[in-house]
C-alpha cells in the first residue's frame, strides 16, 4: 500500500456528517467522482468501504495522499477526514459500502462488540489493490454482490460478511493509530455547534462563539479548544470554510445567481463574497462555476 505524507492538510472538514440512517448500507450507483482537485475532506462515524471498477485517480485519508487505479478498494474508518477525484480525463467510477457501528440498540451484544473492536484493534486503513490483501478482497466483493440481491436473507449475510471484514481488519499489523476514540469524544463535545452551524450559515447573529459555546454547554474557551482539537481551526474559521464549501457545492450543481449563492451562505455583500472566494480558492466565484 503506497501512499505520500503530506505535512499539512489541504483542506477542512465539512459541516455536519455523522453517519447514515440505518446500520449498514450499499451504494450501487454509478458514482463518477470529479476531476477537480481536492478541495475539501469530510468525515463521518461510519466505516465506509469503496471499489474503484472504472478510472484512476487520487484520494487523501487523513494526512495521506494515495494513487488508484481501476480495481483498487479504499477503507476508511470512522471519523478519519477524507475525498477522492479522478485524474484528468479519467473520471472513476465507484460501488461504495458502509456501516455505522454507533446504531446499536442495546441489546446488541455482538454490534457493540464490534464497535469496540473497531476503535481498539483495527488501525488499517487506505487504498490497496486486491492482490496485496486477497482475504478482504474476497469479502468485499461476496459483501457488494449480496447487498445487491434482494431476495431472502442477502441483507442479513451482507451485515454478516462486514463483521468478518471487520475481524480480518483487526489482524492485520499497522503502525499507524486510528484515534477513533478520540475523534468520536471531541466530535461528540463539538457536535451541537457542528449542526447549529450548518442549518444557519446565512444568519451571522447565530453563528459567534457566545452562541456556539452555549449550544454545547461549554465556555467559551473551552469550545475554541474542543475545535482546534477536532479541525485544527477556531470556531470561526471553520464557519469561513464551511461558508465557502457550501457556495462551491451551489455554484457546481445549481443555477443560482452569484449574488444568490453569496446571501444563502451569509455574505454582506457579493463583494464580500467574492474576496472570501478568491482568498480560498484561487479563483472567482465565476471561473470556478466555468
């Protein structure tokens, strides 16, 4: 498994995502990832597993930038920051798979012991071709063919064949450290601030730290750390990202006038917006819709 260090993360994490409504779900869509360089990372509590079954391309998990290629499978653990793109004239195409070892009723002996499973053995995670790791291989493609049948008990064998996967995971030696337990305790101090601000980030007067800190219940102070613990930035600039992230996700896949997007995402004026735009991405509001 090859990948880059990279010293410093490109991007930010987005809003709010924390995990799917149901405890394990399949994706079998066609989804063409874009040839745009990456831009931002997101993270959530699921354990998201991808094949590659067409094109190439890059993706970072956490601080790592990997290469695939067609064939290739991607792990990614919960809560670890992390995007895929296609290279140039390349565009891939995954099935992606994932599991949310949090929903748990209580009664759910075998769940939670997976889930504990998950925060305290297994530490692999990246991007590996089939022939470096055979075994996960196997269960992963038996997981996507049987969650792609509906009949009988092919949704049971499906969750069935993730719990193998996951036992497998935690054999395998890995000198890297997952802090999951960490990441889920601080995204779980943060979380109320997380979710207030991505259902106001048009309303400014919502969005001071005053407001926030009461959200979580916490000082002030303290949720300045909570976020840099868990971002890496303040409370305010994470707003800024988020701000920024929402209009490039508007100006992508809408067709809402510029100075539209610049008040839904709570700019005073477009030439507030534009500035802000510009310092972040490089380019216009305008050039990056072109």
């Amino acid at each position: 498994m090859q990948y880059t260090k990279i010293s410093q993360l490109p991007a930010f994490y987005s809003p709010v995502y924390i995990g799917n409504t149901e405890r394990f779900v399949c994706y079998d869509n066609d989804f063409i990832l874009s040839t745009e360089p990456i831009t931002a990372l997101h993270f959530h509590r699921c354990l998201e597993i991808g094949v590659c079954v067409r094109g190439s391309g890059s993706c970072i998990i956490d601080n790592r930038l990997y290469h695939y290629n067609e064939g290739d499978i991607q792990i990614v653990l919960p809560y670890q920051p992390h995007l895929a793109n296609s290279d140039k004239d390349q565009n891939s195409t995954w099935i992606w798979f994932s599991y949310d070892p949090y929903k748990l009723a209580p009664s759910d002996d075998i769940g939670n012991r997976i889930a504990t499973i998950i925060e305290k053995q297994v530490n692999f995670s990246g991007v590996f071709s089939p022939d470096e790791h055979p075994t996960l291989a196997t269960i992963i493609n038996k997981c996507i063919l049987e969650t792609q049948n509906s009949k009988g008990l092919s949704q049971l064998y499906a969750l069935l064949l993730v719990q193998q996967l996951i036992l497998e995971l935690s054999r395998i030696e890995c000198p890297l450290k997952n802090n999951i337990v960490l990441r889920r305790r601080s995204f779980d101090k943060i979380l109320p601030a997380l979710e207030h601000i991505s259902s106001n980030l048009a309303n400014g007067d919502k969005l001071t730290l005053s407001v926030l800190s009461e959200k979580c219940f916490v000082s002030e102070a303290t949720l300045r750390r909570y976020f840099y613990q868990f971002t890496d930035m303040s409370p305010q600039q994470f707003i800024a990202h988020a701000r920024i992230n929402r209009a490039q996700y508007l100006l992508s896949s809408t067709t809402k006038s510029i100075t539209e997007i610049s008040n839904e995402v709570g700019f005073e004026s477009i030439s507030c917006f534009t500035r802000a735009f510009k310092r972040y991405c490089g380019i216009s509001p305008s050039e990056y819709r072109k």
